[in-house]
C-alpha cells in the first residue's frame, strides 16, 4: 500500500511539471486582439531612391575577361613592380645594361577557369610619360578622368587560348604563358617599351580579348590572389672576363585593376530596387516609423521581415544572389538627389538638386540573406529595437548586392510592407 502511494505521488509531480512547461499556444486570432501583449502593425514605405554608386568587381581576386549577362569586359591593366624579389634587388632598366645579356622572358597568370570556345589574349605596354596611370576608381564611367589606354599602348605579344589549352593540375590552377624570345621577335620589344622605365616609366600591362570575341566569362587570378601576375626574365651578367653568371629573376604584379562596360541601365529598372554591384545600382528606403515613437520604451520587437520579391533577374538556374541591407548614418534630406553617373528617366531630375555620391553605412546593423524561390526575407527586428532605443537616428535602410556575388549579375526586386510583430510588457 504504501509503494501504491509513493508511485501515485511520483505521477502526480510528473503531471504537474508536464504541465508547468507546456507552452501555451498563440492563436493567429489572439494576435490581432488589441487586448493581448502581442501585437502586429504594418509599416509602409514612404520613399524610396535607386541610385549609381562607384561600381565593385567584388572580392573574388580576379581579372575578368569576355562578354557576359550584358556586360562587357574591356581590358585588365596590370602593373609590375620596379624592382625584381631577388637580394640584391634588380630594377627592369637594369637590364638593359651592357653587361647584360636577356635570353628570354615570360609573363605569367594562374586561373581556375576552363574555355569552350577560344580567343586571343593580348598583352601590350602603357606608353606614357606619367608613372601612375590608374587608381582604384578607374571604371568605365570615369575614364575621362585617365589616359586613354588603348590609344597609349604598344602591343608587344600574346596567346591564343584554346579548350585544349587547360589541363588543371593537382591544386586546380592552370598557367598562362606569354613567352618572349628572340626567336619570336618579341623580345626586343619588351626591353624597348618595357623596361625602359625612364622613357615609359607606368611599368603596366594592358590585357586585352583582342578582337573581342569571347561571349564567354574568363578569369585570372589578380594581384590580391596568392597566385598573383608575374613576370620572370632569364639572362646572363658579365660580372668580369673570366665570369658569367646564367641566372634568372622574377617581378611581380603590385596593382591591377579590370575596366568593364557594365549592363544597361534602363527606365524600368527605377521602378523596382534595382542591385547589380557590376553598375553600382543601390537603392535607399524609407519607411515611416511613426508607430515606432508612440510605443514605450520597453516593448520588444518579437518578429519582423524585410521582404523582396524578384521581378526580373539574369540569374541562371544555379547561380546564388545575396542581398543585403544595412542603416545609413547620414538620412537623405534631399530625395530628389541625383546620382554620380544616372538621371531618372523622362528628365524626372531636378537640375538643381543635391548631387550625392555615396551614403555612409552604420557598421551596428548590417545583415545579408539568400534569394531562395524568388523571394529574399531578411529579419530587421534589430534594427527596430535599436530605433526604437535611440540606436538609430533615421528610418531609412540601404539595399546592395553582397560582395560575394557575381558583379555582372542583376536582379529587379518588388517590396512588401513590412510586418512587425512586438510584445507589450
């Protein structure tokens, strides 16, 4: 008997606790009771600003070359560095000297990429009096603001890549060779427009689709890949009658750059956000957040998501698109701005708006989210509990494409009203 009451009171507190830590379910009806905790509002959008910022290739440490997803790849400027990583150092004029003979030289990149179809690859040199001949800010938009490239440039060799031109090896890298000989009769023209520093001082190879036949992406690895540019150059140096020293050095890239003509902009893309980091396409939107400022400090933001639709976009069946959205530090005073490089269409500018060229991103909210079945969600709970704790100043959110994107992919997005689900404490 009294093992039957130890075992009955055993079950009792089992009950008791089961029932204790059962949640207790939240009916879709009981949300929209003004008289629970929880609450829901709709946020709607009050303005909105697609505009061009300066473009980015993105962080894929790569030289692109061809035509693709309407984008054009012009050419790549690669510059090289004076001297040679060898101790003592060797600077390229260096070999021009009379004690030193150049049996030949080669000028090489590594890439992971594959061709299907084939093409010239052209290297020439950047014929100028200036040393420095591009910055960071050299796109297709603002070239004016450089030397015209092609037209101050000797072409001095090239390669033709085939298919059959790639067999990867072990770690996945092929290399392309251009090859200077006197055999070839290249060779005189590298040391004449090329390492004659004091007479064309840019040390910079222009790489070139010539012909402009590829309809394909092709890469190589740029200067911020372990795998960067080089250059090596085999020679002999008289050191005295009896002594020849056969050696070779190698130079190595120290900045490069890819000027691309990007895709279009058209009229329609300015009535959706519009993201292809390729063009520099943004968008700014504004919400009204009024509802924000008439609830107490202490209600808590449960559940809320920033929702794109995609109306259009040139990705392929496989191909990944992140989108991110992050505050401003600075609110747009002036939505009429007009950007670096685009006007609205049908001349909607005004002439004597504000000019901007780029908005500062607020480092404390930033968040990035993966179009998946042609919709991006992306919880912005943070950003309106910071809001509405005087984190942030301004209601307006910056929308871009992700780094790790494909720069010559772009997408046409439709916006929701966002849903904010808070608790009343």
């Amino acid at each position: 008997m009294i093992k039957l009451i130890l075992n009955t009171k055993k079950l009792l507190i089992l009950m008791i606790l089961i029932m204790s830590c059962t949640e207790e379910t939240i009916i879709y009806d009981e949300i929209e009771n003004k008289d629970s905790t929880i609450q829901t509002a709709s946020l709607p959008q009050t303005n909105s600003k697609l505009f061009q910022s300066f473009p980015q290739i993105s962080t894929r440490d790569k030289l692109y070359f061809g035509s693709v997803k309407e984008s054009e790849n012009l050419y790549s400027l690669v510059q090289m560095t004076l001297f040679s990583g060898n101790i003592p150092p060797v600077s390229l004029i260096d070999l021009l000297a009379d004690s030193i003979q150049v049996d030949s030289a080669m000028v090489f990149f590594q890439t992971q990429d594959s061709l299907s179809t084939e093409f010239d690859l052209s290297l020439y040199s950047i014929t100028t009096e200036n040393d420095s001949v591009f910055s960071d800010s050299l796109n297709y938009y603002n070239q004016n603001d450089f030397i015209d490239f092609e037209s101050n440039s000797f072409l001095l060799n090239g390669v033709y890549l085939t298919p059959e031109y790639f067999t990867p090896d072990s770690t996945g890298l092929d290399t392309v060779k251009i090859m200077f000989t006197e055999e070839n009769e290249s060779l005189e023209n590298l040391k004449e427009y090329f390492f004659d520093t004091d007479t064309y001082p840019a040390r910079t190879f222009m790489l070139k689709d010539e012909g402009s036949m590829l309809d394909e992406l092709f890469s190589l690895e740029s200067n911020e890949s372990l795998n960067s540019p080089k250059m090596r150059v085999w020679y002999k140096a008289i050191i005295d009658e009896q002594t020849t020293l056969d050696t070779f050095i190698t130079f190595f890239s120290q900045k490069d750059i890819n000027v691309f003509r990007p895709p279009p902009i058209n009229d329609n893309d300015f009535n959706y956000i519009s993201l292809n980091s390729g063009s520099g396409l943004r968008s700014i939107v504004e919400f009204d957040l009024n509802l924000l400022d008439t609830l107490s400090r202490n209600e808590l933001f449960k559940n809320s998501n920033f929702i794109l639709d995609v109306e259009d976009s040139n990705l392929l069946e496989d191909d990944e698109f992140y989108v991110i959205i992050s505050a401003i530090q600075d609110s747009v005073q002036n939505w009429s701005f007009t950007s670096p490089f685009i006007d609205a269409p049908d001349g909607g500018e005004d002439s004597t708006s504000e000019v901007e060229t780029s908005y500062s991103i607020d480092s404390n909210f930033i968040i990035s989210r993966k179009i998946e079945n042609n919709q991006v969600r992306i919880p912005i709970q943070a950003f309106l509990q910071g809001y509405k704790n005087g984190l942030f100043q301004h209601n307006e959110l910056m929308i871009y494409s992700a780094p790790v994107n494909n720069p010559f992919d772009k997408v046409n997005l439709n916006l929701n009203a966002i849903e904010v689900m808070y608790v009343e404490p």
